[in-house]
C-alpha cells in the first residue's frame, strides 16, 4: 500500500466558498487601467477582449485569479493596460452581473454593451429573417419522433 505523501484528498482542492454570499464593494476604473468584455477564452490563462475604448486585446489573467475565478464570453473585466505593449492587458477583476449592471447605471459602461448575451457580437435587434430557422412541433409529433 503507497504511502501518503500528499497534504490532503480531493475537498481539499476544491477550497472553501465562504465568500459566494457575501457582496463586494464595487471597483471602479482607474488611470491605467480600463473596463472590457470577454470576446473569447482562449485557454492557457489568456482571453480576448474588447475595451470601452474600442481595442481588441489579448488579456492575461493573473494568477491570483487562475483556477479560482472563472471568466467566460460575455464577462465584464477590469483590465490593467500595460505601457509598452498597447494591444495585451492583465484581467484584474471579473464583475459578476449584478456589479455590471450598476456600472451601466452609473454611467461607467457604455449604452450599446449587452450585459446579458453570453456571445458578444454586434447583433441587431431588428432581424428580417428571425423566424426562417423556428420549427415548431405539436403534441401530435412528438410521438413520430
């Protein structure tokens, strides 16, 4: 039988959520730093973002928060900017979606930044062929299929 050598099984690892239900203080931007959305994970502790200004950046996550806070497309982060490389920023923070709500409210966020899309993309609201792809089945359907 091998020897325990390790500090602990699987509970261990998984740590302790203590602070999932309590609320945060909200962080706002300072200089140096700006506030973007997800566009997309790209694995290894990067992802690609798009800042308030309009730049398309490739962000690192620290390793504070690798492993530990999860960020997906559609996100709100706080990016720090780095002064010898314009197009790479460092993640500093992840808002959870009550957080960037009050950010648009205060006027933080731009109008056009769809807080609840889990895709971002400039999709529009007025979509001529909205239906073409909707099949709807009956009752009578479901059992042929």
């Amino acid at each position: 039988m091998p020897k325990n050598k390790g500090k602990g099984g699987k509970n261990r690892k998984r740590g302790k959520n203590e602070a999932d239900d309590e609320k945060r203080e909200l962080v706002f931007k300072e200089e140096g730093q700006e506030y973007a959305q997800v566009l997309r994970m790209l694995g290894n502790g990067r992802c690609e973002a798009m800042c308030i200004d309009g730049t398309k950046r490739l962000s690192h996550i620290r390793g504070k928060m690798h492993k530990k806070v999860w960020i997906s497309a559609g996100d709100i982060i706080l990016v720090g900017l780095r002064d010898y490389q314009d197009d790479k920023a460092d993640v500093i923070l992840r808002y959870f979606r009550y957080e960037a709500r009050l950010l648009k409210a205060y006027g933080e966020l731009p109008d056009n930044i769809r807080l609840s899309e889990g895709i971002v993309g400039e999709i529009d609201d007025e979509e001529d062929g909205a239906g073409e792809y909707y099949v709807e089945f009956g009752y009578d359907h479901i059992d042929k299929i």
